[in-house]
C-alpha cells in the first residue's frame, strides 16, 4: 500500500548555521539510504513564504501569497512510502530526521499515480478540505468528487505530472519523535480545522502558471508550494 507522509515543522527549519544546515542534509541522506527501498517520491519545500494559497474553488478562487502566519508548523516536505501495512509506515516515518523537531503525517493513499516524468522543482498542490467535509471513498460525495478531478485532469492535461487522494483524516496519523520516543496522534483532527485530501505535482514553466492551474483544482483550498530539487528523488 502507499502513503503520503507530509513533514511538517516551524520555519525555518534548519538555521542559517552552513554546518548545521549540512548535517541535517546528511541525516536525510543517511534516510534516504536505509528506506530507499521504501521511498517512491519525495522532496524538501521551498519556505511557505514563497508559496500560495488559493481559496474559493474553481469558481470564485482567491489567491494569497504566503507566508502563512496562523501555522505554528507548516509542510516542509513529502514523501510517498510504499509498505506492507501502517505499522511499518509509521515506523519509516519514525526515521525522518524532521520527525525529531517536527512532526509527519502518515494518510494512506486511496489511488497512487506516480510521476510519469522528472519532477525537478515542480510544484506541489496540496489539496485541503474541512475535517468534516473529508468524504470517504465509496460514499456519492466521493464520487462527485471523483468526476470534478476527471474534468480537472482532461482540463490540465499534461501540465500536472501525477499525485494521490488521500483517506479521511480518521484513517491519519501524526508522528513525533521525542527523547527518542515515537509518540503517535490519530485523527480526526480538531474540528473545523483544514486537513490534507489529495495532492497534485504540478509541471509547468513559472509560478504564474502554476496559479492558473492549481487554481482549477475542485478542493476548498489548494495549497501550491514548489519542490526544491534538492532530494534526487521523482
């Protein structure tokens, strides 16, 4: 099965400190290494500050321009994680250096469509809905979903370069790392708040287009930050 880990942390995350900025890369290549086996995308964010939110739906959007001030964390991060079961997700997650300072998001993948070609600095459209309107797969609101996405995907055409539905957040968990103890926090989220409900990789020339596109996304709001190349990974 796949999993969508999404690594949250307060910015920045490293400091301004070249070598502390240094070992921190090489703790996530020293990760990279031991799950390579697991690992089937992934890559650091560029800051939140260079990012968008879009609100309003494909209608009426709304863009503004980050940093996103009322998160105490924000995403910083991605992986994609294919394991037997959640336990051994949680336990890949338990490894990712961000858990020690931050946290990671383990949501099962619905459907997984891998990039179909380099992913570079594309960019990563976070799809986030109310915790309460999160619809589980099977269910009509699911389906209308379900076909919006179809019109979305025949309208973006090759400009978007894989993602993923996700499950509803009863089916998520947060892992921290403390003292060296995994400490585990299950959904559902606090009511009322946003919570990740799919993903897109964006593949375009420039963050205008970008907008345009991610601001055809059916999602109450769409999260657009770019990747920053940095991982090696697809």
């Amino acid at each position: 099965m796949h999993y969508f880990a999404l690594l949250l942390s307060s910015e920045p995350a490293a400091s301004g400190d070249p070598e502390e900025y240094a070992a921190q890369m090489a703790e996530f290549h020293e990760f990279h290494a031991k799950a390579a086996a697991a690992i089937r995308s992934g890559d650091a964010l560029t800051p939140s500050a260079t990012g968008v939110r879009i609100t309003g739906g494909p209608d009426t959007p709304t863009v503004t321009d980050g940093p996103f001030a009322e998160s105490a964390e924000v995403a910083c991060g991605y992986y994609v994680f294919e394991a037997e079961n959640l336990d051994d997700a949680l336990a890949l997650a338990r490894d990712v250096p961000v858990a020690k300072f931050g946290a990671v998001e383990i949501w099962p993948m619905v459907d997984y469509f891998p990039p179909a070609k380099p992913v570079g600095t594309s960019w990563l459209a976070l799809l986030l809905e109310p915790a309460d309107r999160a619809p589980a797969p099977g269910t009509p609101e699911w389906e209308q979903g379900i076909a919006a996405h179809e019109r979305f995907g025949a309208t973006a055409g090759d400009r978007t370069n894989g993602g993923a539905p996700l499950h509803p957040p009863s089916r998520a968990t947060t892992v921290r790392v403390r003292d060296g103890e995994m400490l585990l926090t299950d959904g559902p989220y606090v009511e009322g708040a946003e919570v990740a409900n799919g993903y897109y990789i964006i593949d375009v020339e420039d963050r205008d287009e970008a907008v345009k596109i991610a601001s055809m996304i059916p999602a109450t709001t769409v999260e657009l930050r770019q990747f920053m190349g940095v991982s090696g990974l697809q």
